[in-house]
C-alpha cells in the first residue's frame, strides 16, 4: 500500500451520488462518488460500488442499478440515510416517497435532492480490490433543474 495520508484522495473531483437497486422486492441504495461516462456512441458510464455494500451485492444480482447525482440544495439528513446506515440492518426507504425507474430500481424523484437521473444494465464488471466497476449502458436518462453536488462541495460545505 501506498503510504501516503488517504484524504488525499479527496482531492480527486467528482460528483455524489446515490445508487439504488430492488431485488425479489427489496429496495435498497447507498452514497457513492463515482459515476464516468464513457462513450456517448453507444451512451455508456461506469459506476463503481463497495463489495461490502448490500446495494453493491444486489447490482451484481439484477444487473441493473439506478444512479442520481445528488443536488446541491439536498438535505443532508439524505446522505445519513444512505450513507451511513446499512441497507443490512435498516430499510433505507421505510417512510420515504419513491419512484422506481424503467428496470424497476429505486429513486427519489425531487429536484431539491436530485439533478440528474441515470437507469443503467451493467453489460460487465471489473474487480479493482474494495470495489467493483460496474460498466453499464444508459437505458434512461433525466435531467433536473438543480445544480449537481460534487464531493469536494459536500466535505467542504454540507459535513460539518
């Protein structure tokens, strides 16, 4: 391992984003930093999700995830919800309105906590160690009139 300070990867700009899967009728999501488009002829991204994450074992089960870029005028109380609560040992969704996308995956469709909607199938995956990239075609996309919250955006302004 490298020895260095891993704050430093928090210099790294990227968005944040919420990623949400249902499987046999379990909805689930978590937090995640990284969603990259990587061709836009076919319109392909790559999300990548922690294997210890519930959300992260139901993509690889469905083969579908639905990602939203958070906004920045979104609640904070959304990033505890799923991001330090495990889809494990709580229903992240209990007493929450949500749509489901058109695989049938979870989202909370409100421009005050999203700016853009991603429904994706995962075509492949690579194991990169903690994580796995999930590599998917875009089946359906949606924009919101919010601004996109980038990760820098909530360490330095939103976690305090």
């Amino acid at each position: 391992m490298v020895a260095a300070d891993l704050k430093t990867l928090f210099k790294i700009q990227c968005g944040l984003f919420i990623a949400g899967c249902e499987l046999d009728g379990k909805v689930n999501a978590c937090i995640c930093n990284t969603l990259l488009e990587q061709s836009h002829i076919p319109l392909r991204v790559s999300v990548t999700l922690e294997k210890t994450h519930l959300t992260h074992d139901m993509v690889m089960q469905k083969r579908s995830v639905c990602v939203c870029a958070l906004s920045t005028s979104m609640p904070v109380d959304v990033i505890r919800r799923f991001g330090f609560v495990s889809g494990r040992e709580k229903d992240k969704f209990a007493d929450i309105a949500y749509k489901t996308d058109c695989n049938g995956n979870p989202y909370l469709d409100d421009e005050n906590v999203i700016a853009a909607r991603f429904s994706l199938s995962v075509y492949d995956t690579v194991d990169v160690g903690t994580h796995t990239i999930f590599l998917c075609t875009v089946d359906d996309m949606q924009d919101y009139p919010s601004q996109a919250l980038t990760y820098s955006g909530y360490r330095d302004g939103m976690k305090k």
